[in-house]
C-alpha cells in the first residue's frame, strides 16, 4: 500500500473510531488497514452476561422440576441461565433482530444474553441489508451484533452470505443501476455475465468475512441452494445457477456455492463454513443430494465445515425420519476427514433455525387459535422428544449448535408466514414467561445418551 493509501485509510480507521462512540467513551470499535473490525471491550461489559443469573440459580433437575410447577419470565434473575444446563456439550442459541439488542436494561435483550450463547440475526446480516447498491455498505447492524454477541460471551453467525432471497438486485444485472425487475432484465437480455456475478459475490464476500474474521465465529456461506428433487434452487428472485453456469463443465450447476466458499476461505482460512438449508429433515431426496454436492465439493478440495438444518418444523413432526436424515449427513464426516486429514474430527452440523408450527391437522386452515396448556404440553413432548435425539448426535460430537428462530411467540416469522397467524412456535410466550418448552429443552440435558 503506499503512503499516501496508508494515511487515508489510517486516517478512516480513526474516523470510524470516533464515531463509533459517544462523546468522552473510549471508542470499542476501529477497523484495521486490512478492513478487519476489532473490538476493544472492558472486563465488566464483557461479564454482563453473567451479572444477569444469581449464584443462587439452582441446576438440578429437582429444581427444574419444581420450576416447572412455578411462573417464571425470561429475566428473571434466579432462573438458571438455559445455555448452562448443557455445560458446554452444546451451544444453545436464538436468532433476534437488531432492535432487539438496543437497551441492555430491556427484558428481552436481558433474556438473549442471559440464556444463550450463540446467535443469529434474523435479517440484518442478510446481502440486500449490508449491501443495497452497489458501493454502499451498511455495517451498523451487523456491528452492533457482533459487539453484543462479544459482550455476552456468545458465539455469533454470519447468516448468511449466498441465497436467493433477501439479497440485492444489483447483483445480477447488467447496469447495476438499471430500475427494472430481474425478471425483465432477463428478457431484455440484460442480465450480468457470469464473469461479472463471480467478481460481484467474490469482492462482497471477501469484504465481509474480512471485516468479521475476529469476531464471526461460523458463517452460512450458502443457504437453501436446492430444491427437493436435488437439482438447484430455481427461485424467481434470483438467477445464481442460471447466469453463471457450469463454469468447469462437470455437468453440475452448483459452481456459484463453489465460488462462494472459494472466496470465504480466501478471507479467512480459519473459519467455519457451513451450507444451510430446510427440509433435509424430511426430504430424504435433497438430503441426499445435499450430501452429493458436498461430497463433490471437498473432492475438488473445497472444505465445507458443516451443514445446517434449519429445522422450520411443526408439532406433529415425525423424529425418526429427521434422524435419519441427519445421519445421511453425518456420513460427510469421513469425507471430510479423509479429504483434509489436518482438520481430522471437525466437521459439524447444527440445527440452525429451530422453532415449531403449531397449526396442524384440524388447525391447519385456522389463522388464529387460543393455545390451551394442553396444546404448550403436547409442544414440550415433541421438543424434548426431538432435542433427545440431537442429544445423541452431540454426545457424539456431531451437533455442537441448536438455535431457535426467535425470542419468543410473539417474535417469530411464523405469525407472517406462510400467512398472517397467531402461531406459538418457540420457548417464551408472548408476556415473556417461559413455556413448558423451554424446561423440556433445559430437561433434555440430563437425558442419558447411549454409548
Ligand atoms: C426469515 C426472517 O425470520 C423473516 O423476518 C424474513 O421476513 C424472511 O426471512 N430460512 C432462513 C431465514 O434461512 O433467513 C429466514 O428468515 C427463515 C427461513
């Protein structure tokens, strides 16, 4: 870099410093010369998360029992924080937006770092938030998330980099400033070329993980590339396979998600770098597709660290299928393995989106429902029955991750989709009390798993 690049981008670097905090705090944030974000946080910030659960929090599954007899709402200060209960086996985790993290004193942010300990955003970290036109990038999200999710000792994922949804327009079309839709500029003949999307996703790849390479700890590189027969994702809002093709001509179009995690790794050796997608837990034909494209991939010498199972799933969902499927892929171990011998025994999956549709059989068609104890009672068994099952697969160093998707009832997308509905897919009610759910997750703790 010559002198002249170094004192500008010192000089920014000092900028962003500076208005990164308010007047007279020392600052916490300064990105270096490479463009990578550093956290500079005090002890006592960093011990927030611990302030909020008092050494009296009883741990025993006496106690958990008797909880379960009692109101208890997401802060309180003598409940034990859930995460704990696992005692490092396995992370547990909630993906929340970024308004949710604003005011430490608010309840449900008290509950988020207290209970968990790594997270997701639900869509801050999504491309059409960081990157809406081209040139433009908006950090501050993503920024204040990794802060947080630093502050409460959690680790925190990037979610995600590649989809069909929830990512700019710009990047597919031949001007980046042309106003029509993708589906017009494609019959205008305006759509990029594949050289110019593979530079686009190359250059916004590297420029983010770069940024978070200290303090992202798992990205999705890729999310929901295929569809159930296993082909590709054809979406109407993207045109990833489509405009770039089989560019080494092996007959297979899956040479986006290869570029994607190409780039990654170029950023950042050393991170981990999943493929996430829905369904696997049912569809036994994408699951083996999934699994074909990632064994084809790390054969080309392409790591893939793990894989992620979304797991939008409803309450009468069958469990032994989905652990079926997980084993299919659990089979990718030996891949890995055997295709990076110096990473031996560190392929993962986790289960990434957990939460659960109540509105089946005779409800199916309802949009609103009052949910009975009863109907809270019946979610509790199917959760427990299915974190029993991960359980395994954890004791097994398989699974190191489960993540809800949402703090709780009223904070979940599944009251918008696929329609407007009063669902109860999670942990917490809506008057942040906890649900007999959560106290079958923290139950399943004390499950014993085979040998
Ligand atoms: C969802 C968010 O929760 C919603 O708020 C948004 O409107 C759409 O996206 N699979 C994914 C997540 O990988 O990113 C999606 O999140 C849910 C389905």
């Amino acid at each position: 870099m010559s002198t002249f690049k170094r004192i500008i981008s010192a000089a920014l670097a000092a900028a962003l410093a500076l208005s990164l905090c308010s007047c007279g705090e020392k600052p916490t944030r300064s990105v270096d010369e490479q463009g990578v974000l550093h956290l500079d946080l005090e002890e006592t910030e960093v011990s927030y998360k611990d302030s909020l659960t008092d050494d009296s929090a009883d741990y025993s599954q006496e106690a958990l029992e008797k909880m379960k007899s009692e109101t208890h709402y997401i802060e309180d200060s003598d409940v034990p924080a859930l995460y704990k209960y696992f005692d490092g086996r396995v992370r547990i985790g909630v993906a929340f937006g970024a308004n949710q993290i604003t005011d430490p004193e608010d309840r449900n942010t008290k509950g988020i770092a207290k209970h968990y300990n790594i997270y997701s955003l639900g869509n801050e970290f999504k491309p059409d938030c960081i990157n809406p036109a081209e040139g433009v990038y908006n950090f501050e999200h993503a920024d204040n998330f990794v802060e947080f999710g630093a502050k409460a000792g959690a680790y925190v994922r990037g979610h995600t980099l590649l989809w069909h949804s929830q990512i700019p327009q710009w990047w597919f079309k031949a001007d980046p400033a042309d106003t029509r839709s993708l589906a017009d500029c494609a019959a205008a003949d305006a759509l990029c070329t594949s050289e110019v999307l593979q530079e686009r996703i190359t250059k916004y790849i590297t420029d983010v993980v770069t940024r978070y390479k200290d303090t992202v700890q798992v990205w999705d590189v890729c999310n929901e590339v295929l569809n159930a027969d296993g082909i590709r994702r054809i979406a109407d809002d993207s045109y990833w396979a489509d405009i770039m093709g089989d560019i080494d001509g092996d007959g297979y179009y899956d040479d986006y998600v290869e570029v994607a995690f190409r780039a990654a790794r170029a950023a950042d050796e050393d991170a981990f770098l999943m493929i996430n997608d829905f369904n696997m837990e049912w569809q036994g034909s994408k699951t083996k597709a999934m699994y074909d494209m990632i064994e084809r991939l790390m054969r080309k010498g392409v790591r893939v660290d793990g894989v992620g199972f979304q797991s939008h799933i409803s309450v009468d969902c069958d469990v032994a299928t989905y652990r079926r499927n997980i084993e299919k892929i659990a089979g990718l171990a030996e891949v890995y393995d055997e295709c990076f011998p110096e990473h031996k025994g560190e392929f993962r999956i986790q289960i990434t989106e957990l939460d659960m549709n109540m509105f089946v059989g005779s409800l199916a068609e309802k949009s609103f429902y009052k949910w009975t104890d009863e109907d809270f009672k019946r979610q509790a068994i199917k959760y427990k029955e299915l974190m029993d099952m991960f359980m395994e697969f954890v004791d097994r160093d398989l699974i190191d991750a489960i993540i809800f998707w949402g703090t709780d009832d009223e904070n979940s997308w599944l009251n918008s989709t696929p329609k407007l509905r009063r669902n109860a897919a999670l942990l917490v009610d809506r008057d942040f009390s906890l649900k007999p759910a959560f106290y079958a997750i923290a139950e399943a703790a004390f499950t014993k798993t085979e040998e």
